[in-house]
C-alpha cells in the first residue's frame, strides 16, 4: 500500500536542509530503484519552483511500504530529521486514484 509523508519544516531551516541533502536523496533514490516511490518533493516557502533564500515549509512522499509501521520507521529515519530541519512528520495511508 501507498503512504504519505508529509513533513513540516522548523523556521529558517535551509541551511540544514541543504547539508543532510545528498542523504534524503539518496533514501529516496533508493525507493525509486525498488519501484515503491510515488512522488517526492519539498513545499517551496514562496510560490516559486525556485525560492531561493526563502527556503521550504516542509516536504511530501508518496510511497509503498508493507504497512504503516513500516512507511513510519522509514519516515523517522530521514536524515531531514537528525539534521532538526523537521518539526512535524505524519505519516498516513494513502489510495492513489489518478493519473
């Protein structure tokens, strides 16, 4: 099944976010080459794709996982985490409908 993680950042959080990067990457990397990753991507603070020193509000994935257990470990494992970029983490059963 299909959960999603949707994680708020803590305020002015960018330069975390920036140095614990190449670690959530290469988590989601990895969900992508065993075919369980959905979506992925971070909620820019500003109505941009690109917002700069606005940084982000926080992040969402979209992912399987055999049970919710399992999509939360996942999720308390982020490296987002240790690096105290988030402030708030749900993780919830999600039905994909379409595309």
């Amino acid at each position: 099944m299909h959960y999603a993680i949707i994680s708020e950042d803590v305020a002015n959080s960018l330069p975390q976010r920036q140095a614990a990067r190449p670690a959530h990457l290469e988590r989601l990397q990895a969900l992508k080459a065993e075919g369980r990753l959905l979506v992925a991507g971070p909620h820019p603070a500003i109505d941009t794709p690109d917002p700069g020193e606005a940084g982000f509000t926080g992040s969402l994935v979209v992912a399987e996982f055999d049970s919710l257990e399992a999509a939360q470990a996942w999720a308390d494992a982020d490296p987002y985490i240790e690096a105290g970029v988030y402030e708030k983490v749900i993780v919830k059963p999600f039905k994909a409908v379409l595309p």
